[in-house]
C-alpha cells in the first residue's frame, strides 16, 4: 500500500467509495469488502463519514482515510512518503500517535519517509539516515525504546540519544 504526501481522495466519491476504490481498481472487491472498509474508518476514528465527501473533511481526517485506503487490501509492506508533511503540528503529531495505534491492532511493515527526526525516532523499530545527493544509506539506527510508545518517551535518555545521532549524521553538529 501507498501513502502519499497529500490524500490524494477523489473529491467525487463519498469517504466509503474512495477507501474501496483500489479493491475496484484491482478486481478485487469481495462480499465482505465494504464490511473491511468500515472497520478501517472505524479504527482510524472516521466511523460515522463513510458517506462524506474529501471536501468536508479536515486535512487529518482525509489523510487518515488515505492510510485505510492504503490498508484495504491488507498489503504485507505500506509505503509512506513524507504523509504528514502537508499538516499542521499538532495535527502531525495526532496522525502520528493515530498510526501507532493503528500497527498495534494491525502490524504491518512500513518504510516511512519523513525529515523529521523527532518522527522518525518515535514511529521506528530502526532509522535509516540517507546522505545527501547522491542519496545513499549513511548508517542504519536502531531504535531499543519499547512499544507501546506515546510522546512520553521523548523525555527517555535513548530517545535523545537516538535523536541525536541522527541529527549529527545529517548535519555533522
């Protein structure tokens, strides 16, 4: 599964129609898919704007809605590049601790690309820093801070050190 810097939603279709929209595209649509589709919005906390349209929602709900579509399929890898770019602080930090609770209850592999070292450390079991252009692995961080984790564990000495080691290989400070 993908998810993208913006939703990406077409603005068309209700909420419902767009998180079942890459069963369609993929033939894949079942019975039980649109039953799969609701209990995605209902994990994620959209239960209740199924039958929205992108267009009536806040920039985290439709990025959240995204992450469903991303899931709807049951991908074995979901690919994140910058999701949380596009929103506002505190909404990030909210669909970070959102995503969290979402691989909780359904554990998945995810390559999450983010410039925020904050994020990075917090979300991942390990950290890949990239140098810049030509992009190439740099080193490979990992992170030994036990889940569940929340923002608490900002605070915790191998977080900042974690944090640290991956601002200096970015900015050799």
């Amino acid at each position: 599964g993908f998810v993208f810097q913006k939703a990406t939603l077409l603005p068309w279709k209700t909420l419902l129609d767009n998180v079942l929209f890459p069963l369609s595209i993929m033939k894949q649509m079942k019975p039980d898919s649109e039953q799969v589709a609701r209990n995605l919005l209902a994990l994620a906390g959209l239960e209740g704007f199924e039958e929205k349209h992108p267009d009536e929602l806040s920039g985290g709900m439709q990025q959240r809605a995204a992450l469903c579509r991303a899931l709807v399929h049951d991908p074995d890898i979901l690919l994140m590049d910058e999701p949380f770019g596009a929103l506002d602080a505190l909404t990030r930090e909210e669909m970070s601790l959102e995503l969290l609770r979402i691989w909780t209850e359904k554990p998945k592999t995810i390559v999450f690309v983010t410039h925020s070292i904050t994020e990075a450390v917090l979300m991942s079991d390990r950290v890949v820093v990239m140098s810049p252009r030509p992009g190439r692995i740099q080193e490979i961080i990992d992170i030994p801070i036990p889940r569940p984790r929340t923002f608490e564990v900002e605070a915790l000495n191998e977080f900042q050190q974690c944090a640290q080691r991956v601002r200096y290989l970015i900015t050799g400070k």
